[in-house]
C-alpha cells in the first residue's frame, strides 16, 4: 500500500516525478483514485498504441492530468484515506482500452485484474476448496528440480501453501539462466517491469532492459526474501528419477559436485530445468583441432582476455547479438559466421537507464506501475498475436503472413536502410527472406553499427572445416582467427535430458519423447507419470513475445491446483489421460499450422527434424491463463492409497 502521506511530503519532488513519468498511467491512475473517468475520453483520441502518444497529446491536457493527480494524492493524505478498490468493469474497461491505444477484449479483464492485483493478492491458489486431511500437505513431499525462475517461483507458491519441498540444483546458487550465462552483453530482451514476478514487483530496475548481473540479483532477493535458500540442495544434480507404484512415491538419484550419490523419495516432482539449458555444439569439421579457445556463450570462459585479438563468432542469434556489439572494440578483427539473417526491430529504452523521478513514481504513484506493466504486457505479448496468424489469400505469403505482418516488415526493413542503407552489399546480407516472427525477433543492440565497424566481417559463405587457426568457408576462403565463440544456441529438443525419468510402468520419458519430439498437456503433465509436472515444457515457449515468468507463474498455479486435489480428496496420484493428451497435442499442431512458425521458409530451434513445432505456444496468453486458471479433475486419473503400500516417510529420506 502507498503511503500518501510520504509522497506527497515533498512538493517539488512530486512535481518533478510527476513531469517524469508517462502521462497515460498517470491519467488512469487519476481515474483509480477519484472514480471520475471523463478524463479517459478526453485522451482517447490521442493515443493508437501502448507508448504511441508522447507527441500526439496537447501539453494543456497533459498539465491538466498533473495537476488534478496532485491534488487527489493530497486530499486522500489530507483524509488519511485507503487506496480505493478496483474499478466498475466499463471503467476497467475503458482503462485497459486507454492504457493499449485499442479496443481490448473483455476477456482480458480477470487476467489484467489478477495481474495488477487489483482485486487483491490472488496470485496463486486462494485457499481450500474443502478441507484436506489435517496432516495431508504437511506429510506430503515435493522435489524441485532447478532454481532458476521457473524453479523459485514454484518454491514460493509450495511455501505459501505450507507444502514441504527441497531444490536440486546443479549450480551453486540460484538463478539458472543469469547465472549461467556471463557472456559479454548478457540481458534480458523482455522489458524488466514485465520480466518480473507479478507477485514481487521491482520499482528500482537501472535500466528498460537489464543485464544479466541486476537480473541475477533479482532471483537472488526473492530467494532470501522468501527464505527459499535453506531448501535449496546447491551443487547437486539429478540423474534419475523413477516412479515406484509399490510405495507411491518417486525414487531420485541425485550426484554431489564430488560425484557421490545418494537416493531421495518425494511423493511429486517438478522439473523447472526449462529448454534452453544445455548448450547446442555444432558439429563442424576439425572444430576440436583448433588452436585456440573454443567455447559456448553459455559456458563463457572467463579468464580468456579478448582484448587485441582476433575472434571468430559463429551464430547470429539472441547472443550473438548480444556479444558482437559489446565485445567489436576490444578485439583487432570480430569475424561474424552467420547461418540466416534475424528480423531486428529497434527499441528506444533498449539502452536507456531508469531516471530516479521515473523509479520514485512506480514506487509512490498508487496503480502507476500496474499500468505501466500492462502496457508492456500488451505491447510486447497478446497485442502482437494477430501478426503471426497466416492469411491463406495473402498474396506475398514467401515472404509476409498477413497485412500487419507485411506492415512489421517494412517497418523493420526501413530501419534496417537507416542503419546501414549506404551499404548494399551488407544490406543484401542482413534483410531475411522469410516472414517476420519465423524466427525470435531481436532488439537492435547496435548490430547494424557493429557490422559497418572497419574491424568486424559479415561472412555468410557456408563454414567447410576448421583448421588450427582458421576457419574454411566452402568458397575457399580462410579465416584466421585467435579463438572461437560458438553463439549456437540450445538442444531445446532434447527437453529434460540427460536425466532419465521413468514414469508407472517404467518407461522412459526419453523413450517417448525420443530427442526432439516432446508432448506434454498444457505443457505440463505427461501420461504414465504421474504426480510429475514440467515447468516451461514442450509448446509453451513464447516465440512472438510476452514473459516467460507469466507462463511460469501460470503453470505453477495449475500444479498447486493438481497437488491441492490430492490433499482434499486423499488420492496418491493424478496423471493425465493419454486421451486428453493427444487431443491437445492435435490442437496444438492444428494451431500450429495457421501460424508463422509452421512456414517453409526458414529453419529454426522452434522446429524438430519433422517440421513439427515442440517449443512455442500458439496460444495467446489470455488463452493459457484461462486454460491453467481451473484444474478440470475429468482431464486426470486418480489413484486411491494402496493401504498395502509403505509410502515414503515424513521427511526426505536418503
């Protein structure tokens, strides 16, 4: 709750906030505080997108909105008054259209609500539905595979709900990813006051756009801000985990950092080791005869000073776009290996800090950072959607989806021609042949700068082989170099690897799923497995845009959903039916096909070798939430206690 009293205090740093911030959530605020939304059709006309109004508003309507917000947080310090409620559902309405420069759907409203925690702290799931066993969630064992987001987010929520839980991580602290991850130029390319838990709210980002360091210090304060640490085994790695219908419970094998092992029982596991964890390494020809250091951004090696010398970069995707730009000036010669050209898209805040006057409204400007949120939630998520859907009478369909996804395209190409448009030789290289959104659209982070530096190479000539100091390309070309970094991204096919999971009847997951074809429903639960839910599993990569934490915090939802069924009712187990399934996974790949991904014209991580999409979700967030939002116990098989089973014990046993 905001203390009105404190921040309106001081007069000259309110007004100065108050000229600081965005004039939109500062003018639905206004509306939040004194129910009078007249103001909202007053600026209605001046707004047509999430940010698309800077210029567009008069200054009088702007100073107006100041002024009548000022004197609303002085009445309610004055009156020593709460934050109102939420809104009327038309008035909400009438926000949410403001706040996007469009019309939006009723249907986003109990999402946007929850979100914004407008209609109270109801993230997560709200209490018993009926009363559990008294001892139930307290004899109850849950093991988290991963402290990464996804990982922490479901300690929180098994901790809120007096679940006793332990962490396996391999790692020696949590973070997964960001700490992973120190490659030069690491950071996130969702904005951060949407990259962040919708439930810990962080009001002091640096920047739009944080590196990884401020990233990792997030993860690192909710863990000790929610006293996850001490559940958290560091160091340790699961290899095995196997169900054991017998005793009704899993069996997991999990190797110390000295390669000793020990045994585990859990009565449910959660894997929140994600897609993106095992570095992909090509296999190209002589690769392990060079000279110099090879190595994964992901596996960064540290101690090599890059400084004078000459590096050859293989890979032009998220990371790679990230490490051309932050490394070009320290090295003699950056040799950049491209496959296919990415689709760029320039943002403004990409490299721009936080002002203090902008920090100090999202913490004191009641509702001000919920609205914030909800424009980059728009913005960079469901507002994006109709762009990926494939027009069948599209008559430029090599090359764009639809009318929007044409108008993406020429937006990007004209700032591609900004960039680098005296130049057509790199031009022809850089502008992609296929549609926008095939593959992840990237953030320029000065790329276009970085490839017309006098000391950075473009080749785009297939690699042949790898000598001691060079890299061959099929035209015949050598390329000297001192060392190689491979920006080659992830075997995100190989889901779960290289644990073995056994499911009832002891048949692998890996067996199933062989190396690239996952299926899991809703992206969580698989037939035969029961009491075992993944967290960012097969199809709920968000390819066009969004927060993997919303997903994260979706799927997390709907496993205390699953885990709660089971303390109500007194079952051992629930697993999906094998029916439920494969009707999703028919959805999913039906869905798949009407959309962007599914185009013949490029290839990509998103894909398996059978054209099949395994990793992006082809839903709209609004759609995951609501089909996460409610466990339907018909989609499962329950199983009763087998009174002659012996169940694991209270406690983890080893």
């Amino acid at each position: 709750m905001v203390d009105f009293k404190k921040t309106v205090a001081d007069e000259v740093l309110l007004r100065d906030a108050l000229e600081a911030a965005d004039i939109v959530p500062l003018a639905i605020a206004l509306v939040h505080l004194t129910g009078q939304p007249e103001i909202l059709d007053t600026l209605q006309p001046h707004v047509h997108g999430p940010w698309d109004y800077s210029e567009s508003i008069p200054a009088e309507l702007k100073r107006e909105v100041r002024e009548r917000l000022a004197a609303a947080l002085k009445e309610y310090a004055a009156a020593d008054r709460p934050e109102p409620p939420a809104p009327p559902p038309e008035v909400l309405r009438k926000m949410m259209r403001l706040a996007a420069g469009q019309p939006i759907p009723d249907e986003y409203a109990p999402m946007m609500l929850e979100q914004m925690a407008l209609d109270g702290p109801a993230h997560g799931v709200s209490g018993w539905q009926k009363k559990p066993a008294a001892t139930a969630p307290n004899q109850f064992k849950v093991a988290i595979i991963g402290s990464g987001m996804s990982g922490l987010c479901a300690a929180i929520k098994l901790k809120e709900a007096s679940i006793p839980f332990v962490i396996f991580e391999k790692n020696d602290t949590v973070g997964g990813t960001w700490h992973e991850n120190p490659y030069p130029g690491c950071g996130v390319d969702t904005p951060n006051h949407f990259y962040s838990y919708s439930f810990e709210p962080n009001h002091d980002w640096s920047h739009y756009f944080s590196k990884r360091e401020e990233l990792w210090a997030y993860f690192e304060r909710c863990a000790d801000k929610y006293g996850i640490r001490p559940s958290i085994r560091f160091n340790t790695e699961v290899t095995a985990a196997h169900y054991d219908a017998s005793r009704e419970c899993w069996r997991i094998t999990a190797r110390s950092k000295e390669g000793r092992e020990e045994a585990i029982q859990a009565h449910a596991v959660i894997s929140a080791v994600g897609q993106l964890n095992r570095p992909s390494i090509p296999k190209i020809p002589g690769l392990e005869s060079f000279y110099g250091p090879v190595f994964h951004t992901a596996q960064w090696d540290t101690e090599q000073d890059i400084k004078g010398r000459r590096v050859a970069m293989i890979g032009t995707g998220a990371s790679g776009m990230q490490v051309a730009p932050t490394i070009a000036a320290d090295v003699e010669r950056l040799l950049i290996f491209q496959r296919s050209p990415h689709w760029v898209v320039p943002n403004p805040n990409y490299h721009r800090s936080v002002s203090d006057a902008k920090r100090w409204v999202l913490k004191n400007i009641p509702f001000y950072a919920q609205w914030y949120r909800f424009q980059l939630f728009w913005g960079f998520a469901d507002g994006l959607y109709p762009a990926l859907q494939i027009d069948p009478d599209w008559p430029m369909s090599d090359v764009s989806l639809n009318a929007i996804n044409e108008r993406y395209r020429q937006n990007m190409i004209r700032h591609i021609k900004r960039e680098i448009g005296d130049d057509p030789e790199l031009l022809q290289k850089v502008i992609p042949t296929y549609p926008p959104y095939g593959k992840r659209i990237l953030i320029d982070n000065h790329w276009y700068r970085t490839l017309k530096r006098d000391n950075v190479n473009l080749i785009t000539a297939d690699i042949d082989h790898v000598e001691a100091g060079a890299i061959v390309t099929r035209d015949g070309q050598s390329h000297a170099a001192d060392l190689v970094v491979l920006a080659t991204g992830f075997q995100a096919g190989r889901m779960l690897w290289p644990m073995d999971i056994r499911g009832r009847d002891g048949h692998s997951l890996r067996d199933l799923w062989g190396d690239d074809d996952p299926r899991a429903y809703m992206g969580i639960t698989v037939p035969g497995f029961p009491n075992f839910f993944i967290l960012y599993g097969p199809n709920t990569n968000l390819g066009h845009g969004g927060s993997a934490i919303f997903h994260a915090e979706c799927q997390v939802k709907y496993t205390i959903q699953c885990l709660r069924a089971l303390f109500e009712n007194g079952w051992a187990s629930l697993e999906c039916r094998q029916d439920v399934h494969d009707s999703y996974n028919q959805r999913v790949d039906e869905a798949h096909r009407r959309m962007v991904w599914s185009h013949p014209g490029m290839n990509t991580w998103y894909r398996n070798k059978n054209g099949r999409v395994i990793t992006n979700s082809p839903w709209r967030l609004v759609d995951y939430w609501k089909m996460t939002g409610h466990l339907n116990l018909d989609d499962y098989l329950v199983r009763q206690h087998d009174r002659a089973s012996q169940p694991a014990a209270g406690t983890f046993d080893r």
